[in-house]
C-alpha cells in the first residue's frame, strides 16, 4: 500500500482549511459592478433638471446616443433616489 488509510483522512481537513483560506482570500477583492463616476451622476442630475419630463429610459438612450455610456435603467433611477431628485415622469 503506497498511502495508509490515515493519511488520507489527515489530509482530508487540511484541504479543506487551504481551500476556504484560499477562498476567503480571494473574497477581499472587490466584486460586483464598479461604482460610477461622479461625472456620470452630475449629468444624469443635469439632464434628470433640465428636462424633468423625461423617463429614465430616454435619459439611458439619450446617454447612449451622445456619449456612448451603457447604463441599466435601475442606476439611473437609483441616482435619482439616492439624491433626492424624485421629480420624473415614470
């Protein structure tokens, strides 16, 4: 027998203790979406001012058409709520 039985169940925790360390390690990185810039969130104020009317949706196309930004339609509502800019048409 090359192993004995006990060896292996030593081994067996160890792993398991490396792989979680390793693991959690890897969690101190940031993950998820970065944060958008605060240019960014001045002018979906600006436009969210100037033309307070407008959807959120036409402020994505409208971001898209002149700038080229890729914004989901929930951060651009989510700047409207976080500051306090709750005039907008639904």
């Amino acid at each position: 027998m090359i192993v004995q039985p006990a060896t292996i169940l030593d081994w067996r925790p160890r792993r398991y203790k490396d792989f979680w360390t390793l693991k959690v390690a890897a969690g101190t990185r940031k993950t998820g979406r970065p944060p958008i810039d605060e240019d960014t969130i001045s002018l979906i104020q600006r436009i969210n001012r100037e033309n307070p009317l407008w959807t959120a949706r036409r402020i994505q196309g409208e971001l898209y058409r002149s700038a080229g930004m890729r914004l989901h339609l929930d951060t651009i509502r989510n700047t409207w709520f976080a500051n306090d800019q709750i005039h907008y048409a639904p």
